[in-house]
C-alpha cells in the first residue's frame, strides 16, 4: 500500500528490493536507468520505508518507528504508515 501511495503521488518508478536490517523496504527513481547498472544507486534515489497496522490505534506509532528506523538511509526518504480498518495512511518524507 505504502508503495503505491508514494509512486502514485510522487511520480517514481520501483527500482530494487533493500536488504532486511537496512532501515528501508524499497528503492524508487524518477530516472529511467540502463539494463546493465538498475540496480546502482544514484543521488536521485528515493526510498521508502513502509509500515502497516490492522487497528487505527496504532497508525501514528508506526509512523515514528519508520521515521527513527530510516534515519540511517541515505538521500530521500519516504516513510509511510497505513492502517486497513478505516483504510487510511500518514505519510512523512525528508531529504
């Protein structure tokens, strides 16, 4: 859900999968890359750390774990929290 939310509003392309531990879930760019280097980062990059939660109690905790877990992602990070009982999302990016 997180990823559509933000490819959807930011007009990014999934690029690459993050390792577990990296503090990110996923990589996206707004540049086509070539076939032999797409997976290679650039300063361009954007990543997205998603979280998600049944009960609407719980949206806005995840949403700081996501922010303080991604602290250590290089570049433009979007961190997204959603929750699927109403359904809603909180969003937060930084550079």
């Amino acid at each position: 859900m997180g990823l559509l939310i933000v490819t959807t509003l930011a007009d990014l392309k999934p690029v690459s999968r993050r390792a577990k531990g990296d503090g990110v879930d996923i990589v996206c760019s707004k540049e086509i890359k070539d076939d032999d280097n797409f997976l290679n980062s650039t300063n361009e990059d954007f990543y997205i750390e998603c979280k998600g939660s049944r009960s609407n109690a719980y949206v806005k905790r995840y949403l700081t774990a996501g922010i303080k877990q991604s602290e250590n992602a290089p570049g433009n990070v979007y961190v997204v929290s959603t929750e699927f009982e109403t359904p809603s999302a909180l969003t937060h990016f930084r550079k």
